[in-house]
C-alpha cells in the first residue's frame, strides 16, 4: 500500500523559512516523478511544483508564485522528498500535500502538513 | 499561464446523473484529470487521461473530454459523491488545477 507522511509544518515568521519532508513507502520511490501542492484554508488547490526521477533527469519545475524561493528535492536513499521553503510570504498559508504522478494525474497523497505564516 | 475554468458549484438530485464541466483552450487537445476532495480530506484521483478510472474508483464516475470541455459525469450519484471536484490538465511542463466545484446532492 502506499504511503505518504508529510511533516515540518508549523507557524513561521514573514520572511522565514521551513522545510518540509515526506516520507514514502509501498512503492519504489526512485522510480517516481514526485510532486508538492497547498490549498490554502477554504480555497482550491494549487499545484507548487515537481521533480522527475533520477533516471529521468531529475529536474524540478515550479510555479511562478514560488519559483526562486522554493526547492524540491529528493533522497532516494531515505524515500523522502522534501520541499525547502524561503523568503515566506503570508500567502504562502496552505496544507502541503506530496503525491505521486503517475499517467500525468497526482494518484497518490499524504495527508498533508499546514504551514502557517504569521508574525 | 493556461486557466481551466469550472462552475463553483453543481446540485444534483439523489440517483440521478450530475455533470461537472471544466473548460480551457484546447483542452480537448490534453489528457484531463479529475479529483474528489471531501471535507477535511485529501484529494482522490478519480478520473484519469480522460476517462480512465483507477483501481477501487466506482464505476458511476466517468469522463469525456472534446474540443475545449472536460466532463466528469456521476451516474446514479450517491450522497457519499457530496464533495469538491476538481479538474487538472499539463501545460508547458506545468500542472494546471481548475478552480473547483462543490457537487451538492439534494
């Protein structure tokens, strides 16, 4: 079955930084193109950004919203992908949710981790 | 940037069919995606590349896409199918989420 465990969430200052992790289990995670997505309260969801396997170049794409201040990336040793967040803005509020993607479509999702920006 | 455009909200009688609409240039011309998300829940992948369900996802949803609309249709909808719908396509190596829409089953 597989798995997904998002944790690092938490309450953070403007201009602050957060890094989030998700650990996987139940597939073979190098193999998987994994991706990062937030909902901020009471909206929809908004894709952040993905990285490719390794074997497919491992490179990441972002959102325009977050590019330059985020960064995906992967330990395939640990099944864990992470998410490094700098340069935080208030409207960077949302769950963090990591999926799979598989055929395109996110197949996968953890649970999801709120980060809260605040001061 | 490319915009998928869905109602905010659809009703739909209990047992009958609800068709849920999301629109965007071209899309006909992209693989559609469809996801359920019910309150304080994660999203569920329900529909992929058009039409094609994945494993344990019922039978009464399915999907179509043609010129610039997809469509997900529920048949038979059940009050558990009361959630947000939400649409997704690629563009240009982005994922791409429509907006939403709450499915109400009277």
């Amino acid at each position: 079955e597989v798995q997904l465990v998002e944790s690092g969430g938490g309450l953070v200052k403007p201009g602050g930084s957060l890094r989030l992790s998700c650990a996987a289990s139940g597939f073979s995670f190098s193999n998987a193109w994994m991706t990062w997505v937030r909902q901020a309260p009471g909206k929809g969801l908004e894709w952040v950004g993905h990285i490719k396997s390794k074997a497919d170049g491992g490179t990441t794409e972002y959102a325009t919203s977050v590019k330059g201040r985020y960064t995906i990336s992967r330990d395939d040793s640990k099944d864990t992908l992470y998410l490094q967040m700098n340069s935080l803005k208030i409207d960077d509020t949302a769950v963090y949710y990591c999926s799979t993607l598989r055929n395109g479509g996110l197949d996968s999702w953890g649970q999801g981790t709120l980060v809260t920006v605040s001061s | 940037s490319y915009d998928l455009t869905q109602p905010p909200s659809v009703s739909v009688s209990s047992g009958q069919t609800a068709s849920i609409t999301c629109s965007g240039d071209k899309l006909g011309g992209k693989n559609a995606y469809w996801y359920q998300q019910k309150p304080g829940q994660s999203p569920v992948l329900v529909i992929y590349q058009d039409k094609k369900r994945p494993s344990g996802i019922p039978e009464r949803f399915s999907g179509s896409n043609s010129g610039n609309t997809a469509t997900l249709t529920i048949s038979g909808t059940l009050a558990m199918d009361e959630a947000d719908y939400y649409c997704q396509a690629w563009d240009s190596n982005s994922v791409v989420f429509g907006g939403g829409t709450k499915l109400t089953v009277l």
